[in-house]
C-alpha cells in the first residue's frame, strides 16, 4: 500500500499559528512522560503519590486538561459539585479548559499538530487514528504499565470485559486511553438519542404508533397539515433535529443497513453474501436518501435542519411545534412532556432492523495523557476512581442527601431541586449545577445502577424495550489501524467519507438530483473505494483473530 500524507501542510499551518492553550500545568520542559523521566522523579513520585486511598497526592499538584464541552453543560467545570468537592478528596486541581463540542475537532487537531497541548485530554473524543498516530509519536503516553500498577477499577475492567481490551489495544500493541465505556446490557443507553413522536398528537389525528416507514410518513404529513397546538397557525414542525444524519441512522435499518451498529456507518456486512459492504453507495442506500428528499421536499422536515445545532434546537422545540425529533429526551431538554420513542419501522423490503445502537466502548479516547504531564502515575490514578463503583456513583449522582437520596432498598434518586426545580429550570438545567456528564463522551463506566440520566427515564427504558426485537445482530467496536491504514483512512478514506456526506446532503436538499446517482457512485470508486475496503477488510480480519 502506498503511503498517503495530505496532513503535512496542516500541521505546519498549526505550528505556525497563534497558540491556543497556554499555561498547561507541568511538563513545560517537554522532555516526554514523567513515567519515564529520569533523576529524582521517581522518589517524588514514591514520597508524594498515595498508591490506594485518598488524598491521591500528599502536597497538592495541579493540571491542565484539554477538555470538549456540550451546550448542557456549565461554563466553569471547577465550580461544580463533582469537580469542587474531588479536588479536595484527591488534593489535585484540574483546570478544565472548555471547548464546545462542535468545534471540539478543528481545535484539538490544531493544537496536537501545533505542539502546545496540555497535560491531558479529557471528553475529548480522540478517534483510534488520534491515538495510534500520537502514540507512536509520543504525544500520547502508553498505559499499559501504568494501568497494571495504578489503575485496579479499570484493570477489572478489562478483565471482566475482553471486547474492552481488543477495542483499546492499538496495532502496536499498546493502550494509550481510557474510553467511555457503558454496561452492554444498558440496551436505553446504548440507544442514547431515540427517535421520538409526540403522543398527544397522534391521538388528536385518531393514528396508531407507526411501525412503518409508511405510516411514520403519513404522521408526519398529518402533523403539518394539522393544527394540532391549537393556536391558528401553521407552525408544527413535522421533523426537527440536528442535521439529516440522526434521522437517516435511525431510519436505514428499515432498508436493512447499517447492521452493525453505530460505531461502523460507513462498513457493513450483506447479509446475502456475508461480505463486507460499503453502505453509502449500495442501491439501498439510495432509497434512504429519496425518502429523505421527499421528507424534505415537501416540507415535512424542518428548513433549518443543515444549521440547528444544541440549544438553539432546543430552544426551538421548547414552543412545543415538534412533531418528532431526535435527542436524548424531549422533557429534559426541552421541558416538554408526551413524547414516545419509535422501535424498529418496517421498511418497504420487509426489513426491520433497530440500527440506532452505539459500541459499548462509544469513546476509544475520552481521556489520554500526554507527554508534557510530569505527574502520569497521579493521573492514572486520578481517573482511575470513576470506574469503580464507588467513583461512578459520586460522579453520576454527587452526594448523599445532597444530590440525591437513598431508598430502604438501596435505590438512588435525585433530590427535588432537580427533578422538579422550583426556578422552572429543566431536569439538564437543574444537573449542570453539580455535574458535567451531561451530553455525553465523558470517560468512566455506566451501568444503569448509577446513571440516572434521561437514558434511565421510563419512557426511555420502554423504547429500549421496543427496540431488543429488533436490535442490530452482532456489534462491532471501532476498528483499529495500523500506522499506514492510519494515513490512508486520514487522507484519501477522509475524502470519501467527506465527499459522500457533502453529496447525500444535496441529494435531500434537491441540489444534486438522483438522475446523478450513478455518476456519484462512479465518483467514490475513482477516489479509491476498492482500497479503502482492502483496508477495512484487513482490519475486521485482525478483529475477528
């Protein structure tokens, strides 16, 4: 295989640029990994690091930690209960510099190519490509010594979860993050974002749930030509979200795509054949795509859905103009009340498959630590906390009686002020006070014992229980490439993938009519569509071993 490098230009770009971290805490010499430092680290590390219990350290250190931010989360992570009060417990200050989720990519690549990144990146979101390149390179730090000896949650883990280990093990054969790792029984959580209709309307229109793609069109068309919210306008919104993709890894798996879940939108297998598909250009595809441009053409989903992002999105579904969306939870975003999660929808083929369905490890890279941290061994230890029982519960639920309450039978429940605040706030609004897990890639573990999210909320487990009938077969975790793979997927892979999500988007629009399919089908093989699923193959090769 050849090797390509596109990226080159980009990193000088970087380097070249205007820093945007600054005052990271430690390693400013950037001699590398405080693991592997040599002089009188080691006896600090031994006189000030405690290897079990509480505080972490004895003198207190501090660190700087590249961290993404969604819009239901604060603006000052450090004030918050969970982060105030772990400062203490652990004698360690983290300084979390925010960067929203949508800008999350273009930062954290100019400041890794650029060199002057901190001590950690936390909620991050690095992909397996982020860690294997950086890795190698020695941005990334390699944990597998350091988890042996400082991490016994996350060591459990690995052993009571094996997919754990094969979905963290880089081609090199080395850990170089923790991941957000969720209970693969959580089945609500795995869902994660539902695609939701509002109950009360389809009363009001005498219709049955649908379960078809059919019957979930002819919802949607009853929804605008209805005044259901009763003011004498016709402001219903049928279909909103953020951006087309939501909805169509929702709805594919009526055309029978998309049967390996979430972590592979791109690669699947065909069930006729038992080979590895690429999804995007199969004629099934196209189908998906001419249900989504007639959604849109006739005006079924919202105008604004290529630019509705988080709170503006919710802030428009608060007037209570949604006929169906995608998010979490309707009430706790959007404090709106009556909405019900769809299962699988029947497609016109007869397939019905449940695709919304992420990997348990949905994070390879919720958390690395780089090699300008003088102090990994505390890190590791720092993180390690939130996947034992007793960090995951602090983390989720804070405190007792303070953020929550405990029932007799040892069941958990937040405190008034936050599931039913007396200030109108809505159930995010009210947790953003004390917590930070909200909108989602956090590293830790998740089990529905301590997570009380919306995910947890009843109309949320019964989606979950629509959906096990149906749900995708067999999931795959992300696959991990070699450094080579690596160059190829981050360049001529990119292209494809980018091409192919600017396309389909003209596709839905009406920019690109379908009379043009099979030149933009023709278009991704000359990009090298046979080699990219040499690539992938030989890597679902190594997975499978």
């Amino acid at each position: 295989m050849k090797k390509w490098r596109k990226w080159t230009s980009v990193a000088l770009t970087a380097a070249l640029g205007t820093s945007m971290l600054a005052g990271c805490g430690g390693g400013s010499d950037g001699k590398g990994s405080g693991a592997n430092k040599e002089g009188d680290k080691g006896s600090e590390v031994a006189s000030n690091l405690n290897k079990t219990g509480f505080p972490i350290v004895n003198e207190p250190i501090e660190l700087t930690f590249f961290t993404g931010k969604s819009a239901t989360n604060g603006n000052k992570f450090e004030e918050t209960l969970v982060w105030s009060e772990y400062e203490k417990m652990s004698n360690m200050k983290i300084n979390f510099q925010l960067i929203p989720f949508e800008n999350l990519t273009e930062k954290r690549n100019l400041v890794l190519a650029g060199g002057d990144y901190p001590d950690a990146f936390y909620s991050a979101r690095l992909s397996s490509a982020d860690l294997i390149r950086y890795g190698q390179q020695g941005v990334f730090i390699k944990l597998n010594d350091l988890i042996d000896e400082y991490a016994p949650n996350f060591k459990k883990l690995l052993e009571t979860y094996p997919e754990l280990r094969k979905g963290l093990t880089m081609p090199d054969g080395n850990i170089y993050s923790f991941p957000s790792f969720y209970d693969s029984e959580f089945l609500p959580m795995l869902i994660g974002t539902p695609l939701w209709i509002k109950q009360e309307w389809l009363e009001k229109l005498n219709m049955s749930e649908p379960q078809t793609i059919e019957e979930f069109y002819q919802y949607l068309k009853a929804v605008k030509e209805t005044d259901l919210n009763g003011n004498g306008q016709a402001d219903e919104i049928p279909y909103s979200g953020a951006g087309v993709g939501p909805l169509i890894d929702q709805i594919k798996g009526a055309w029978g795509l998309g049967n390996r879940g979430l972590g592979h939108k791109y690669v699947d297998v065909d069930p006729e054949t038992n080979e590895l598909r690429f999804i995007k250009t199969d004629p099934r595809y196209k189908e998906v795509l001419e249900f989504m441009h007639k959604l849109y053409s006739e005006g079924l989903i919202d105008s604004e859905i290529f630019t509705l992002k988080g709170s503006s999105l919710y802030a428009k579904g608060g007037e209570g103009v949604f006929g169906a969306t995608i998010m979490p939870n309707p009430k706790t975003l959007m404090n709106q009340d009556g909405y019900i999660g769809l299962g699988a929808l029947k497609g016109p083929h007869g397939d019905q498959i449940y695709s919304h369905i992420k990997v348990p490890m949905v994070h390879v890279g919720a958390f690395a630590i780089t090699d300008k941290n003088e102090h990994p061994e505390e890190t590791v230890r720092w993180m390690d906390h939130f996947y034992g029982d007793e960090g995951a519960k602090f983390y989720f639920m804070g405190q007792k009686d303070v953020t929550y309450t405990e029932t007799a039978d040892g069941k958990l429940e937040y405190i008034d002020e936050i599931t039913n605040n007396p200030n109108g706030l809505t159930y995010d609004q009210a947790l953003a006070k004390y917590f930070t897990w909200l909108g989602g890639s956090y590293p830790g573990f998740v089990k529905e014992q301590y997570f009380k999210g919306s995910e947890t909320l009843p109309e949320s487990i019964e989606t979950g229980k629509k959906a096990e009938p149906h749900r995708v077969p067999e999931i795959w975790s992300s696959f991990n490439y070699t450094e080579e793979e690596t160059e190829f997927m981050s360049s001529i892979g990119s292209d494809i993938t980018s091409y192919v999500n600017e396309t389909e988007a003209k596709f839905i629009n009406g920019s690109l009519p379908f009379s043009e399919w099979d030149k933009y089908v023709s278009t991704v093989e000359k990009m090298g569509l046979d080699e990219y699923m040499k690539v992938y193959k030989e890597a679902y090769e190594r997975y499978n071993k």
